[in-house]
C-alpha cells in the first residue's frame, strides 16, 4: 500500500533558527496536505499544494511540492515558540476513488528553545 | 460554519469493558467522516471512514467497529477493550461536494483520550 515517509523524526532547535521537514511518497500523489498539532491538541489544517513543482509561503512558512509529485517539505524561518508542535505532511493518491483517504506521514516534532 | 463535535474528552476504561465514542458534525451535509488513532507521540492511523449512512470501510483489523446511524453521527465501538486500544481517537470530516482545492481538506475534532488499565 500507499507509504508516506517523513523525516526526522524529531527537532530541537533554539529560537530563531530554521527548520525543515521532508516528506517522501511510496506513489505519484493528486495533492499533498500540511497540518500542525500542538501539544495536547489536535491536527489542524495548514495548507493544500496541487500542482507540480508548486511553493506556497505563509508568512515564515513555506512549502513546496516536488516535480514528480512524490515528495514535499515544510521550511520554517527563525522559529518561535509559538512553532512548537508536530508538523504532519498527508498525501492523497493520484488516480482512482480514494473518497478523500489521506496518508499520513509519522511526523516531525518540533521543540523550541527560547 | 461547520463545527465537529466528538465526547467523551478522556475516558479511563478497565481491559474487556465496552467502548462508544461519537462525533456529530453540523453545519454541513453528507460529509465523508473517519476514524483515526494517534498513539502516544506518534502518527495518525486511520481506522474506518464512511461516504454515507450505513456505509463503513475498515482499514485495519481490529476488535473495534463503526457505525454511522445519521448523516452526520459516527461511532467508534469496541465489545471488549485490550490494553492496546488505549490512545487519542480523532474523527475528521471531509467535503463529499463538487471537487475544489478544500474538498480534500480533512477537519478533525477535538479527539478522545482513552486509557485501558
């Protein structure tokens, strides 16, 4: 089956240092999907990305999707506190019915040293 | 708007009791709704979803089932807990609509803490 694969697993970094995470699909993906959870809560949506070779900022967020369509990542600019949490990437497999079936990847947890 | 609902908040049950967990949705109609697991720091497993009443699709075997009486209710049922069921159980909801950039988009609820001892 569908297999998406997210490192690390874990970061520490301290306040106002960069921070990636890569997220990497077993299959060609229609669209992949960014949600953040912070501590004690649950996943919220954080951003959409459809299109080949796509980049989308959000403020100190940005995300880009991969050429082929299999891969992603998540960049954070000079991290704050606020950051904090874990950062789960989620493909859609391309082609078919999947009635909107996500794959989650494991997740990267990120902690923020003031 | 669109709001999910999901009780209980935390639940400690003892190992072979029964288990109900719900989520409503409101706000919409005719959503698709999951089930996912989170264990202790870990990733999202999702357990069923649903298209429409009565309709469930399992995506591991397990002792728990689902069911989705309404349109908008689904419930997570177990006969007799293990110790391994213990977890963050999240229900999501998903547009069933005309495809747009948001139809995929998952919503989930605030999640039930269960503790089997």
């Amino acid at each position: 089956g569908q297999q998406v694969m997210q490192i690390p697993q874990y970061q520490h970094v301290q306040e106002g240092e960069d921070f990636t995470t890569y997220c990497n699909s077993s299959t060609t993906l229609s669209n992949i999907q960014w949600y953040k959870q912070r501590p004690g809560g649950h996943p919220v949506f954080l951003i959409q990305l459809v299109k080949s070779g796509e980049v989308k900022k959000q403020k100190r967020l940005t995300f880009q999707f991969g050429e082929a369509k299999k891969n992603s990542s998540l960049h954070i600019t000079a991290t704050q506190t606020t950051d904090v949490g874990t950062y789960f990437c989620a493909g859609l497999k391309a082609g078919g019915t999947s009635y909107g079936k996500l794959t989650f990847g494991q997740g990267t947890i990120l902690t923020v040293h003031p | 708007s669109q709001t999910i609902h999901q009780w209980p908040a935390t639940l400690v049950q003892p190992v072979g009791s029964p288990l109900s967990l719900e989520c409503t949705v409101e706000g919409t109609s005719n959503p698709n709704l999951y089930w996912y697991r989170q264990a202790a720091g870990r990733g999202l497993q999702l357990l069923f979803y649903s298209v429409g009443i009565g309709q469930i699709s399992s995506e591991v075997p397990q002792n728990l089932s689902a069911s989705r009486p309404q349109d908008r209710q689904f419930i997570l049922s177990s006969k007799k807990l293990l110790l391994s069921d213990s977890g963050f159980y999240l229900c999501a909801w998903t547009s069933s609509g005309a495809r747009t950039v948001s139809r995929d988009t998952q919503y989930f609820g605030p999640g039930t803490r269960l503790t089997v001892l």
